[in-house]
C-alpha cells in the first residue's frame, strides 16, 4: 500500500522544491527510512549535501529510467517493471520491514516534454506499485499557480494524496 504519495507543484523554484524534499527525507529518516532518490545527479547531490552522510541511499538516474521505460511515445508496463518495480522490491528484501521514502521526477521530465499522457500512466503504475509495495513517494513537477486550472494538472493532482504548491 502507498503510505503517501505527494506532488510538489514548484514550478522552477529548485530552493523551494529541495527545501521540501529535505524536511520529507528528514522525516523518512527520523523513523528509521531508507531513501530512494530518482533524478538528474545534479539534483541528487544537492539532496545529498543537505542530509546526514550516513543515510541509506539508493539512487537512480531519472534520464536512464525514462530511456528504459519510455517506449514508442509511451511508458512501458513491463519495462517499469523492470526497473522500478525491480528496485523497489530489492530495496524491500535488503532492509526488509524500514519504510522506504522515494523522490522521483520522471513525472516531470515527461510533463515538460508535453507528454502529459505518459506522465499520467506513469504515476498510474506508481500506484499500482503501491498497491504491492509499501512505499511513500514525493513527485515533483516544473507546474506553477497558473497552470493548475489545466485539467491534466487535475488529473495529476488526483493521483496523489497531497499537493505542495
């Protein structure tokens, strides 16, 4: 089950977006999480300078997770299977009962392609996901107050729990 699954409408302010993600991450570790953290390597050390150098970390690069999940204008089922999915469940058998706190922005780097469809399915299989694994989950998204009347950004906001602007 997905304990909580957040979106982060930031737009592009990355002091506001990583301030957030370091209080979540924060939280994760005060009750004894691991982190999980799929993005860019810029954006990863930057998480990891604000964070204890001890945390338990596993981190993916979200440029070669979207190459091998995004298929044909599409996200791949299988594929995100097969690395999320994957990732997930080893992180599980590795540490076994500790909660994992995961940061991702795939979603995002298909929401500023203009494929909000595939963003969408991707959060789709994020839940799906969590309906196997436990997991709590922060997305973030380069969306700002001016484009949350858009009904993509509804859909979006859906699929989560909690909304961050």
């Amino acid at each position: 089950m997905l304990y909580g699954h957040l979106a982060h409408f930031a737009g592009s302010d990355e002091d506001a977006l990583l301030a957030r993600v370091t209080k979540y991450f924060l939280t994760g570790l005060a009750r004894e999480g691991i982190l999980m953290i799929v993005s860019s390597r810029e954006r990863r050390d930057a998480m990891l300078a604000r964070l204890p150098a001890d945390a338990p970390v596993r981190w993916l690069d979200s440029n070669e997770v979207l190459e091998a999940v995004y298929k044909n204008g599409r996200v791949d089922a299988h594929a995100f299977d097969d690395t999320v999915g994957k990732e997930m469940r080893q992180l599980l058998r590795h540490y076994g009962a500790r909660p994992v706190y995961a940061f991702g922005d795939i979603v995002s780097l298909l929401w500023d392609k203009g494929d909000h469809s595939a963003a969408a399915d991707f959060e789709w299989y994020l839940n799906d996901l969590g309906s196997t694994i436990p997991f709590h989950l922060f997305c973030a998204y380069h969306i700002g107050a001016g484009q949350t009347h858009h009904h993509d950004v509804r859909q979006i906001a859906r699929m989560h729990s909690h909304i961050i602007a």
